[in-house]
C-alpha cells in the first residue's frame, strides 16, 4: 500500500473529490465539536482553577490542552468516525460487486487508484481540520471566560497568545499527520481485506472505526510521550 | 492462446477444481458449460490471474500468468476483455464516465475525443448514447447493463480474446438475445474470441462450436455439439437431463442450420 503512494498516473479529479468529501463534509462536526468541548473544558478549568485563585491562568491552561491534546485528538477521532467508515464501506461494496476485480482486468492498479487520493486528501485536511478545531475550541473557552468566568478578554488572549510556541504547534501539527496515516491505511486494508458479501462489509465498516479510534489514542499517547521530550526546550 | 494444465484449485481448502486442462487455440471461441458451483467462473478467474491454482499452470499468450511480474501481468490483461457477471459497473459513474473510465483516467485524449469514442462504442453495442450517456447504471435494464460492460471493456482493454461470465443470466429472452447478437458481432467484425460461461444450453449453442462441460470441478467433457448429443458419461447427461427436450431441439435447429 504504501509503494503505492508514489508515481504515475495521478488521480487529480478523484483527490479532489476527497478534499471536498473530507474536508467540507467534516467540517460542521469539527466545528460543533470543538465548540462544545472548548466551552465544556473552559467551565471545568476555571471552576478548578478559581478554587486556587488562579482563574486568570484559564487562557494558558486552555491553550496547552487544546493545541496539545484536544484539538487533534478530537479531530482525529471524529474524521475516523466518519471517513473511515464511509471509505471501508466504499472499498467493501465495490470489491463485494467485482468493481475492484474490473479494475484490475483493464490493467489498472486498485491500491493506488483508490488509496492514493484518500491519503493524501486526509494528509491535508485532518491537519486543517485540526487548525479549525482549535480556533473553535478557543473561541467556545473565551466566550466561557468572558460570560461565566468573568477573565478579563485581553488577558485571556494574551495568555493563548503566550501558548502558541513552536512546541506546542509543533506538537499539534504532527499528530494530525500521524492520525491520517492511522485513517487512511485502517480504512483502506479493512476495506480491502472485507469478504463474505454485505455482511462482511458492515462488519469490516465496524471494524474500521474502532481500530482507527484506538490506533488513533496509542499514537496520542506515543506521540506526546515520544515528541514531548524531544520538543521540550521550545514549550 | 489460452491453456490450463493439471489445474487444482481450492477456497480455503475447500476444493473447487480439480486436474481441469484444455487449450483454446487464437480465434476460437468456447463455451463452459456447467451447474451451479461447478467451478465455471473461477477457470476465468485464474485465467485473468486474479487467483493462482495450488498446482498446475495457466498459460496465457505462452507466459504462465501467475509467475509473471505485475507489470507484464497488466501488459498480457490488457489483451484479455473480461465481462463479469452483472457488468460489474461503477456505480458511482454514469454510463460515459463508466465506458470512457480508463481513457480518462489513464489516456491524455482529449475530452472530446473521448466523447466519440463513448458514443461511437456504445451504438456498436446496439444502445442509443443519447439516451443513456448521462444515466446511472442502476437506472439501466439488466441487459443494457451487460452491453454498457461490453462496451467499457472494448474501450479499456485491446482485446484479442474475451471472458464473459454468464452473460445472459437472470435476462428475458428479449435482452438475452441482444446480449447474444452483441458477442457474436465481436466474433464476426472484430476477429475477437470468446470464452462464456454459462448454464444456458441454448445461449451456449448459439455462441460456441466447442463446449467444455464442468462438473464438480472436473473436466467432464470437450467437444463439439454433435459429441456433447452423443456423449455417454454420467456426470454429463446428469448436467443435461432437465434440459434434454430442449436440447435436443436447439440440436436438431442446429444441424438443420448447417
């Protein structure tokens, strides 16, 4: 699959169907996701934090969490959900229905017309989708802070503001990537490998979704452990 | 030319084909015929090389297919149209993206250019590109869907010999006797042989000269129609018993034809 990713014919129409398909189709559940748990982090924070009388540090703190860990987490998990269930079912149906089998008797290589788009398609738009996710999600914590919490606005952004360090967007940036890879490799051999006709396929959908989703934590986990260390001069 | 020797072929042990060889020499057409589950589709399974026999060989154009490198295997596909059951159609694609597929995905022709080919291809399958251009296949009849396939394989492939599997299946006599029309305009005006799997004794008589019959995954005969009539072997009248009137009446059609 992964010799597949390089070199001709390129399949330019067909990864801009995904671009949009991902990206634009992924979007209202990004935004309403990030929206809700920003606010929902933000309550809990400054209730926390005010215990401690350090409320005016809701910002910072928020910032870390959601570039860190929030935003590509939650982004990856929700792309998972729906784009890996929605490729899985895709690749299952045509392979139930011969169409891969078609492609293959006009010479045409299946792995490479299908994965390709879908990798690349995810590798720019999980990273952009992670972007919009954390603005969200820092719009959803001011709008807490500001209404509920009573922190000033301008020290709550100069606290953000203060957070977004190489390290920290580094972190942020790499982690998306990493998730698309988890997405579009899971997605594309359960689709592949599905067999036993419609029921075969659901169960490979099935499959598909939850092995991402988990792939997608053990990276997290890896990944902040791993790159944390790595990065730690530049938080 | 196409040639299976001493082929056994099984599906997670189980098995499917057992010692089948034959040879198809260039322009000829065959027909297999066979229950069921005999084993009919997979012979054009391994013959495409989407599947490799656990012993024996598949000769395609002298190469044994399974031993070959990918690229030589798509080079040697190339030359082989396979029709799958139910056309096999990209559900996603209307008839012109479908039928122009591989000119557009993998030829720098010209749009129009394309656009003539699509339609020039699907008025020799004998259906109107007017009408049918922009339609999903799902929208289609069975057996424009057969000849929608026809014609997407004719465009993709530069076939010297073609696989149909059961091309008249689950078809009314009206569109089975298109499909039919179709295959053997293939044979006449393109020089394009055929090998067709099917249980229809009729369809296979009107397509065939030689028929192999499958039975459990054996090779229970090879011949021409006049042998298949005369053919004493168990397996085989046992095949043709619930068809023996109207065999013998597209038989007796057939001699008096020729």
């Amino acid at each position: 699959m992964i010799g597949a990713q390089f070199g001709r014919p390129v399949y330019f129409r067909e990864f801009q169907e995904q671009l949009y398909l991902v990206g634009v189709g992924s979007l209202y559940l990004i935004i309403l996701a990030g929206a809700f748990a920003g606010q929902g982090f933000a309550i809990a924070f400054s209730q926390e934090l005010s215990d401690f009388g350090a409320k005016n540090y809701l910002g910072r703190i928020l910032a870390i969490a959601i570039f860190r860990e929030l935003g590509p987490v939650l982004t990856g998990l929700m792309v998972a959900a729906r784009v890996s269930a929605g490729i899985t079912a895709e690749i299952g149906a045509m392979k139930t229905s011969n169409q891969i089998n078609a492609m293959i008797a006009f010479g045409i290589d299946p792995v490479r017309k299908i994965t390709v788009p879908r990798l690349w398609a995810l590798l720019i738009m999980v990273p952009s989708l992670t972007i919009i996710c954390d603005a969200v999600a820092i719009l959803g914590g001011w709008l807490i802070a500001e209404v509920v919490a009573n922190v000033p606005s301008s020290l709550y952004w100069t606290n953000v503001r203060d957070r977004l360090v190489f390290g920290n967007l580094f972190m942020g940036l790499i982690k998306p990537i990493a998730f698309a890879m988890i997405i579009a490799f899971v997605s594309c051999y359960k689709g592949f490998a599905s067999s036993g006709g419609t029921k075969g396929v659901g169960r490979a959908t099935t499959e598909s979704v939850v092995l991402s989703s988990i792939l997608i934590l053990i990276a997290n986990f890896m990944l902040t452990k791993i790159v944390g260390n790595l990065i730690r001069g530049w938080t | 030319m196409i040639e299976l020797k001493g082929v056994h072929f099984a599906y997670n042990e189980r098995p499917v084909l057992r010692d089948v060889s034959f040879r198809v020499e260039e322009s000829e057409s065959v027909v297999i015929l066979g229950p069921s589950g005999s084993g009919k589709s997979t012979i054009l399974r391994l013959i495409l090389g989407l599947e490799c026999p656990q012993q024996g060989e598949v000769i395609v154009d002298q190469r044994d297919i399974c031993h070959l490198p990918i690229k030589t295997k798509r080079e040697i596909r190339k030359k082989i149209g396979m029709v799958f059951q139910d056309g096999a159609l990209f559900d996603s694609l209307n008839v012109a993206e479908n039928v122009g597929y591989y000119l557009l995905e993998h030829t720098n022709l010209a749009l129009d250019e394309i656009d003539r080919r699509v339609r020039e291809i699907l008025g020799f399958t004998g259906l109107n590109p007017d009408e049918i251009m922009d339609v999903l296949p799902e929208e289609l009849s069975g057996g424009m869907q057969r000849r929608v396939a026809i014609a997407r394989t004719l465009l993709s492939t530069d076939p010297q010999i073609m696989l149909f599997d059961e091309p008249t299946t689950g078809l009314d006599p009206q569109a089975t006797s298109k499909v039919l029309w179709l295959i053997q305009k293939l044979q006449a005006e393109r020089s394009i042989s055929s090998i067709v799997v099917t249980h229809q004794i009729a369809d296979a008589v009107t397509l065939s000269r030689r028929f192999i019959v499958i039975v459990q995954g054996e090779v229970a005969f090879d011949g021409s129609l006049r042998e298949l009539r005369d053919c004493t072997d168990v397996r085989v009248q046992d095949f043709l018993g619930p068809f023996k009137e109207s065999f013998d009446e597209v038989v007796r059609q057939e001699f008096m034809r020729y």
